[in-house]
C-alpha cells in the first residue's frame, strides 16, 4: 500500500512504506491506511470509505518500473474500474457521492492552480498521487481536481462520467464539476478512478472475518490508520458495527473507546 511521502520522493517514484517487519496485514486491512472516513451523502445513508488517492499502476497491477509504480492508472474502462473494485471489496462513487466527496460536503468551491496538475503546468502528464498537499480536501483526499479524471456513475440518469479536472483541462471548479460524459468502455489517457465502500460493509466483510487473526503489532498498525479519521464519524461507525455483530474489540478500536 502507498503512503505520503515528501514531493520529492513522490516525484522520483520512490515509496516510504513504514510498516513494521512483522507478519504483514492481509490486504483488505492493509488496505485501511490509505482509506478515509466520510459522513453520509444522505441522512439514512452509511458512512463512506473514500480512498486517499486515485489507484496507482502498482496497486491496479500493472508492471511498472520504480518511476511509473506512483503513477495514478489511465487508460482503464468504467467497466475495467468496477470489475478490479469489486475484487476487492470496493466500488466507483456515484455522481452524487464523488460531489459531496470532493467539495467536503458542499464547502469548497475551486481550487487554485497551484493546487493541481492541470493543463497550466503545460506537462502533458500525470504526476504520482499526493504531490499537491495544497490541493487536499478537508477529509485528506488528494488530486479530486487535476492529475487524471475518475470514473463515476449516475444512477438518477443512467450515465456515465469522468470528473474532476485532469492534466488535460484548464478548469477545476467544484461548480462546474468537470464532468466528461463517457461511454462506459471507453478508455483515455487522462482517466482513471478512486474507489469508495460503504464503511459498515467493508468492516463486515472484509476487516471483521480477519481480526481474531491479527497479533498485538498488527493491531497497533490499524491504530495508526485511524488517527486521521475524524472522532464523530468514528464514534458513529463503530456503533453501527457493534449493532452489526462486529466484534466487540474491533468495534471498540474504530470508534477510539
């Protein structure tokens, strides 16, 4: 998994994985460090898993040297996006939900140019994911307005999108959303995805069935994924997961007690 490192190493491809020497976490809990927890889109709705970045060549699984691993991956269809999210648990934001994600809820209106890789920056390119710490949203997401565009669909209408702003566009508006109407097969340079899961699902099905095997070290791990997790929400979700028969000391760590 990926973790932020200073836009130097980022920019020369170069990891900083801390994690400790010890048994590694398996995936879907691993997975954890670079998920964020977001407030429901609706008043009934769950709380969102919302990944950090867009997906990177290496975690899609495409061969990539040292210099391209950080690389957010392009060229994938909306149909492509679902099918590796689905393998792993996740899924594309709706419309709606990749909205609410990237304006923190309504809040945010631009972002400045200094703040993306847009089409001012004249580089024809993608950039790793989480060079522009400017450009992050209140929740911690990186490059939801520039880099490459990500997949999204609207259930509402039945129609396809890629939003945000790439290296290719010269806007980032939060009012104007960037939204690129696609057909679900198609496949550009400048489009890729992020992920989201409904948070008491993912918890269920993919942390929950794994936790009685995780050692002392493991565990603390999973601490540290949590801390940039807002309180309220995390107090939130580990109610709706105590109520959901998750265990007791995993419902106990999400929600901080």
């Amino acid at each position: 998994m990926i973790r932020q490192a200073p836009i130097l190493l980022l920019l020369l491809g170069i990891g900083a994985c801390t994690h400790s020497d010890g048994n590694p976490l398996p995936e879907p809990i691993a997975r954890l460090e670079n998920l964020l927890l977001a407030p429901p889109t609706s008043p009934l709705g769950d709380w969102l898993l919302v990944g950090r970045f867009e997906v990177t060549r290496e975690e899609f699984g495409l061969a990539a040297d040292v210099r391209g691993a950080h690389l957010p991956v392009v060229l994938v269809s909306y149909e492509e996006a679902v099918a590796w999210s689905e393998d792993q648990g996740l899924r594309l934001p709706t419309l709606r939900e990749w909205q609410f994600l990237a304006s923190d809820a309504g809040s945010m209106t631009s972002v400045s140019a200094s703040a993306r890789n847009g089409l001012h920056l004249n580089l024809g390119r993608p950039l790793p994911v989480g060079v522009f710490e400017r450009g992050r949203t209140a929740l911690g997401a990186y490059d939801f307005f520039g880099n490459v565009r990500e997949w999204v669909f609207d259930p509402i209408e039945n129609r396809f999108f890629a939003c945000g702003g790439s290296f290719a566009s010269a806007d980032a508006s939060a009012l104007e959303w960037e939204q690129m109407e696609l057909e679900p097969t198609e496949r550009t340079n400048d489009v890729g995805f992020r992920y989201v899961a409904n948070a008491t699902t993912y918890f269920m099905t993919q942390v929950a069935p794994e936790w009685s095997s995780l050692d002392t070290a493991q565990r603390a791990e999973v601490i540290l994924f949590l801390g940039d997790w807002r309180s309220k929400s995390r107090v939130a979700l580990g109610a709706r997961l105590r109520a959901a028969g998750a265990p007791r000391d995993l419902a106990d760590l999400v929600s901080g007690a």
